[in-house]
C-alpha cells in the first residue's frame, strides 16, 4: 500500500500499488487542489531600477515551497530560458521597455503559472538650464546642461528670436553661438531617450537702445564741413550713422569706432550752408536711436 499525504502528517488515502485500487476519488482531488495552490502562487515584484542607455532591471522573487528553480520567467522584456534560482529569485535587463505597466509571470514545467505581477515604471524627466552671453554685434552664445540619467548626445533644439539646434556633450552640457533677428526670447527644449520633454528653458535677449550724443556740424574751408558725434549703445563698434536734413547728406553714412565715435568731412552745396544737419543709428539688434539735429552756422 502507498500513502500520500495532504501536509497534514496524516495519511489522506491509501492506493494498492499493486492493483491500483483504492480511494482514487479523493487522490484526484487532492492533486486538483495542488494545482489549484499552484496557480495562484505569487509572484513578488521587488524592483525594476532604470539604467542609462534605456536600460531597465527587473527583479522579483518567487514564493513556492518547491522546485523554484523549475520556473520560467516570462514578462515584459524578457528574455528567453529565464529561470528563477533556488530560492525564487531572478533578475534581468532589458531595453524593450516603456515607461508605464510593466509585467512577470512564472511558469513551471508542469505549465502552472504564478499570478501575474504589475507594476507601474516611471522616471523623473530630464531638466534643462540655459544661459546667454553676448559676444561682437549680435552674437550671443547659448549655453545650459540637460541633467539626466541619459546626458550624452542629447538634442537641444531653440526656438523663439534664434532656431536651431545642437548636441549635448558627456557632461550634458551644450553652448550654441547664433545671431538673434532681434531682441526678445529664446526657448530651449530637449527630451530624454524615454521621449520625455524636458522644462522649457527660457532666456531674453535684451539691449538699451542706442543714443547719439554730442552731435555737431563744425565748418571746415569753403563749402566743407566735419559731421561728429559718438553712439552710446552696448556694442557701439561699427555701427552704421546715417545723415540726412540736407539734401547733400542724403545716403551719407559714418561708421563708429570701438568707442562709438564717428566723424565724417563732407561738402556741402552752397544753398544749404545755413541748414540743419541730422543723424540716426540702428544697433545690432535693429533698434533706432532718436534722430539728433545741429544746424549749420
């Protein structure tokens, strides 16, 4: 006779092992509720930690009072001939991920499967800092660093009075010189390898208007005269002064020095002599100074 056991120390039924006979019924039974204890074993999620490169480590374990090691590991991005260890524990990497519902399962080779076990994966986005300085004219350099798990080769794209794009190196940093159409705002904007957005990183571009300042006409000989003055603005070399308020002045222009000082000799017909002269600048930014006037005398 042979006897098996419900766990109890007792015996639950006794089988003639040589006829066969015996309390077949309650056997059957008995072995159903193994299989049903089998089936709704449970599969403890431990952790699934994000690595760099898109990379995620799913851990779990296992609880079972046999063979753990007979079972498979299926779920998301796993791979194939996964098996829990002895004690029911395993753990893999994978880059098949997304960010969201995550799944395991286990299965053993008699194809009885552990409860399936959700978890939810998430990562903080990536966050993005940028700066501006201003160089000759109205060159300004961008620069600001992404700071992510996944900081290199990110694309940094700008929009607003400056578009383009560049590369983030190692460190995360980036630095892009461009010339603005103006004054007025950049936005930068980046995403991390999980299609995160990034803060949109906002800096202004600004510049005082320019004034002209100590403006005169000063008689030279004959019909001749000097045209000076100086620009005040924060990038007063070569900018462009135009003159006008005589008609022989029309299209006449003047170019500042790195200090913003201009002077011009130019002739003027005799009919105009006791006229009045003016002057205008634009900066690099397209701003328009007030016209400043001096009459001829």
């Amino acid at each position: 006779m042979t006897s098996f056991s419900d766990g109890s120390g007792q015996p639950s039924t006794e089988i003639n092992a040589e006829s066969g006979t015996g309390s077949t019924p309650y056997a059957s039974a008995q072995i159903s509720k193994a299989s049903q204890l089998l089936s709704t074993r449970p599969n403890t999620f431990d952790s699934a930690v994000i690595q760099a490169g898109h990379v995620v480590q799913i851990s779990g374990r296992l609880t079972d009072d046999v063979n753990l090691s007979d079972y498979s590991i299926s779920g998301t991005g796993a791979p194939a001939l996964l098996n829990a260890d002895s004690n029911g524990n395993y753990t893999y990497s994978t880059t098949n991920a997304t960010l969201g519902q995550l799944f395991t399962q286990g299965t053993n080779s008699q194809n009885v499967s552990t409860n399936t076990s959700n978890f939810f994966l998430s990562k903080q986005p990536p966050t993005l800092t940028l700066s501006v300085s201003y160089g000759t004219g109205a060159s300004v350099t961008l620069s600001g660093t992404l700071d992510d798990i996944d900081k290199s080769g990110r694309i940094v794209t700008f929009s607003g009075v400056a578009t383009g794009m560049t590369t983030t190196n190692a460190t995360g940093h980036f630095s892009w010189t461009t010339t603005p159409t103006g004054v007025g705002e950049i936005h930068a904007n980046g995403t991390d390898l999980w299609g995160q957005a990034a803060n949109t990183a906002t800096v202004t571009v600004t510049s005082n208007v320019p004034t002209i300042v100590n403006f005169e006409a000063v008689h030279g000989s004959g019909n001749t005269w000097i045209f000076r003055g100086r620009v005040i603005d924060d990038q007063p070399e070569g900018l462009t002064v135009r003159f006008g308020g005589l008609m022989s002045l029309v299209g006449v222009t003047a170019t500042t020095d790195a200090d913003g000082y201009f002077s011009i000799t130019h002739d003027i017909t005799a009919g105009e002599t006791s006229g009045t002269a003016s002057a205008i600048v634009t900066d690099w930014w397209g701003q328009d100074s007030e016209t400043v006037y001096d009459a001829l005398t």
